[in-house]
C-alpha cells in the first residue's frame, strides 16, 4: 500500500483493498521530485505532513505494521520495495495534478517490467470525475450544475479500518528529510475528527451559511488541511453531517463548499493544463506588468489595501487564510497590481498549510477571471467595499495589521483618509506607519478591464483569422 495523500486508515479504500489480500507492506515516499519543487518548499506544510505521517505510523502500528519511509524517484523505489517484500501488487489511491499522473505511469510501467501490478482505488474527492461526466461526456466547466448532479450522488458507506495488519518488517528511513518542529494545528485523523466534530457539536456548521464570510468571526471548518492530506474524507465529511436525502437546510451552504473541492479536482483532471495556464485561451496572452516591488508589497501584506494585508500576514503567521480574504488578496494582485496570478498562485502554494494544487489553481483562476468563474471580468472586487461589508468593525484588520489597532472604525478600511491630526492621535501615520494605497484601485481597475477586453479582441481577431 503506497500512501500518498490518503494518510489515514479509516475509510480507505485502498487500504482495505491491500489488507483484504494478506500481508502487506505500508510506504510513504519521500519523493524529491515533489520535495524540491518550488512550489512545494512550503516548510509550514511539511511540518503538517510529518506530524500525519507520524499519526497514519501510529495508528498502523496499533494494527500490527509500521509505515516505510523511503526517499528516492518513485519508479526506482517502487520496484525495489515490491522485490524485497515479495510483492506482486502496489495498490494507491487515485490523484488528478498533472506530475502525478505522469508519476504514476512511469511507476506502473517500471513496475510491469518486474510483473508487479499497480492499482489506483478511491480518490481524494467525495465522488470520482468519471463519475461526472455531464451530458456531453466532457465533464462540468460552470459550477451550479456541477452542484446539482453532485448532490444527487449519494455518499459512500463507510469502509471500517483494517482491525489487522501484517507483513516484512522492511527498514526505514524515517522522517527526517521533512521539517520537524510544532504543526501549524493539531495533525491527525485524531485531530480531524475532533475539528470536525467540534465544528458541527458547535453548531457552526448550521450557521456557517450566514457566518462563513465574516473575516473575523472564524466560522468556518478549518478542516482545509486535513482534506489536503486525507486524513479526512470527503465521505467522512458528509457522513458526519448527515448529507444526503434529508440534509438540514442549514447544512447546505458547508456540503457545497465540499463540492467545489471536488469540482476544482474535476477540472484538474479533464484539464491539465490549467496547472499552468489560464483555462479561457483568450486570457493566455494577458498583458501582466509584474512589477516586482508591488509584488513584494503584496507579499508582505503592505499594500495599502487593509483587508488585503491582514490576509497576507495571517497566512504568513498562521499558514492559513480566510477564504474571503483569499479572494480579495487574489483580486488586489490581478486586477489592482496588474501582476499574473501564477505569481500570487506560486506565491500561496508556498505559504498554506491547505496548499492544494487543483483548489488553488482553481481558486486563483477563479479569481482572476481567467477559469470557471461564470461573472464577466468587469466585475472587479473593490478590495475597501469588501472590507466594509465582511469586516464591518475591522476586528480582523485590527488582529492582523496591528499599526492600524487604534485607527478610528470610519477609517479602518481607508486609513489614508484620516487627517493629520487623526493619524497622530490614532498613532498611525500614513506613509510612517502604514502605507497609503499602492496604487488608486478605480484607475487600475479600469486598466485591468482594457487588458482583458483587449485579450478577448485579440483572440476573437485571431480566431477569426484561423477560420
Ligand atoms: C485564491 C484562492 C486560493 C485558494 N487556495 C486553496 C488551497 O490551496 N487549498 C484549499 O484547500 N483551498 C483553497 N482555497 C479555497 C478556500 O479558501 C479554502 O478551502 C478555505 O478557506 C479553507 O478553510 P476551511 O477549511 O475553514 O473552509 P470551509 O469554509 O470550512 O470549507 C470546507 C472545505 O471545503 C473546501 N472548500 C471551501 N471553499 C472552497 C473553494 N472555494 N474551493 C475549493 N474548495 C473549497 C475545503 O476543502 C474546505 O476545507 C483557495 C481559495 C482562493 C480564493
């Protein structure tokens, strides 16, 4: 059984499916190639990895094995592993990014050539993209109705844990290649469960449709990261909330959040090249400034845009970001900064603990109007309104930003607005303190709209051209 991120024995599968056929052995590879990634060298979330790693060892431990750890390319590890335990099977769950993909073909052709099989069982959504094909076999490029046919998709029984495991002792490398120290939250399918039982005994989940975009109130899951490394299924998820036939009303908002991970999956996964390029062609050939000094500032949360910032340092102290503040950092970026959102895209992989591939790129696509957001891309959040509506005291700015703690409510969201006398007496001065607006957001708005009109003219020309 070749974890990967699936790091829990409940509800597994794949696991059942190894244990079901005698002994095996349990592995986790340390592979390079995803280590050294840039993108990947995202120490807060390595921390979390080892801390699951250290849970899924434990809980195999109690069941009779211990994990092998392994570093190496998984096309020579694989093989290897295989021949020293005797192995004629590796069995995986599935997963959608393009590298893994191409990984795993080079893993089963290297393994066929020792006639060791390798199957993917499950996946890290709650239902498979095959699954949800859509009426013309292509899959889903909007998300209502991607929602509609999800939901119809009852959710899986539960597989119960192997209660025994057996098989070689093989040795192992431990976890050392990945950095040690306090997870950024508790790790485990443990802590999971407990986060999610909390959140739903709470009663959070039925008020999270009214409660999930207020920035400082904290009202949603939290459970972004364990769904990252699977210690938690998605199934687990909506076993635990009773979804369903009969889903409390008040649930829903929560289910359809789930649903839109797996719509991102989906996507990844009839799309690969939206891992690297803007899904909407027009969009490919944008026109971005990406000034790095605005890209720093960005960076740094010091944009002159409140929320903007208090979003940055929260994902910089904590490795994770309010989804609402998610959205208006991404927008700041795109349409206020003029900077190429795989910058900013690269930029969070490198910061969350929940850093996900297929959510992220989604929801920077998403964002940056360049994915499956159905609104035009004249919309342009305005990054004070934003504030104002889901921050309305400024208690996260004030949390996050603190030379802003004592700034008047009236100016929260627009410290540059105060007077002289108002930024002495609030101990804040513009330029001093806190920076003023990077940028004025209705101009560079209205140049971000002339960039996208013109890649859509530009490729409308070019289309016709062709034809
Ligand atoms: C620019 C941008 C980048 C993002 N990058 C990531 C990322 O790398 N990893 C990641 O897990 N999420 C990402 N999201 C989605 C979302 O912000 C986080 O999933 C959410 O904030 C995590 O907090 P939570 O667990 O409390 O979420 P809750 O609100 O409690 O939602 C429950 C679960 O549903 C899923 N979910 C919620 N919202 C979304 C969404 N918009 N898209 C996909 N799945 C969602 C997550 O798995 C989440 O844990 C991103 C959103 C934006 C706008």
């Amino acid at each position: 059984m070749w974890f990967r991120r699936d790091l829990r024995v409940d509800d597994h599968p794949a696991l059942a499916a190894a244990a079901a056929r005698g002994r095996m052995v349990a592995l986790w590879v340390a592979d390079p190639a995803l280590l050294h990634a840039p993108h990947h060298r995202a120490p807060v979330r390595l921390r979390f990895l080892r801390a699951c790693l250290e849970a899924l060892d434990a809980e195999l431990a109690d069941r009779g094995v211990r994990l092998v750890v392994r570093s190496g390319d998984p096309a020579d590890v694989l093989p290897a592993v295989a021949r020293e335990a005797g192995a004629d099977l590796v069995v995986a769950t599935a997963d959608v990014t393009p590298y893994s993909r191409r990984r795993d073909d080079g893993v089963r052709a290297a393994l066929g050539e020792e006639e060791v099989g390798f199957e993917c069982i499950g996946g890290p959504w709650r239902v498979a993209p095959g699954d949800l094909a859509g009426s013309k076999g292509t899959g889903y490029l909007v998300y209502t109705p991607f929602w509609r046919a999800w939901e119809q998709v009852p959710v899986d029984s539960r597989i119960a844990p192997p209660e025994v495991l057996d098989g070689p002792v093989l040795a192992s490398e431990g976890l050392d290649m990945l950095p040690a120290g306090d997870a950024p939250i508790a790790a485990g399918p443990r802590a999971a469960r407990e986060r999610l039982e909390e959140f739903i005994r709470s009663g959070a989940v039925d008020r999270y449709g009214d409660d999930r975009d207020m920035v400082a109130d904290d009202g949603t899951s939290h459970l972004s990261a364990d769904l990252r490394m699977g210690v938690l299924s998605p199934a687990q998820v909506g076993r635990a909330i009773g979804a369903g036939k009969g889903l409390r009303a008040s649930r829903v908002p929560f289910w359809r959040q789930i649903a839109w991970r797996d719509f991102y999956a989906h996507h990844m996964a009839r799309h690969p090249e939206v891992a690297g390029a803007a899904l909407k062609p027009a969009y490919r050939a944008m026109e971005w400034d990406d000034d790095p000094v605005l890209l720093e500032a960005w960076r740094e949360g010091r944009t002159g845009f409140p929320l903007c910032d208090a979003g940055m340092r929260q994902m910089r102290a904590t490795g994770w970001m309010h989804n609402r503040a998610r959205m208006v950092a991404a927008s700041v970026l795109v349409k206020d900064l003029l900077v190429d959102w795989r910058h900013g895209e690269a930029e969070f992989m490198r910061r969350l603990v929940d850093g996900d591939p297929a959510n992220n790129n989604g929801g920077w696509q998403w964002t940056a109007g360049t994915g499956t957001d159905a609104a035009p891309y004249f919309r342009v959040f305005n990054p004070v309104l934003q504030a104002k509506r889901f921050d309305p005291t400024g208690a996260y700015v004030r949390r996050w930003v603190p030379e802003l703690k004592d700034v008047p409510d009236r100016f929260i969201h627009e410290p540059w607005r105060m007077d002289e006398a108002t930024q002495e007496e609030a101990g804040c001065v513009i330029g001093r303190d806190y920076p003023a607006p990077v940028v004025e957001h209705a101009i560079r708005r209205d140049e971000a709209i002339a960039r996208y009109k013109d890649a859509d003219a530009r490729h409308a020309a070019e289309l016709e051209a062709a034809a």
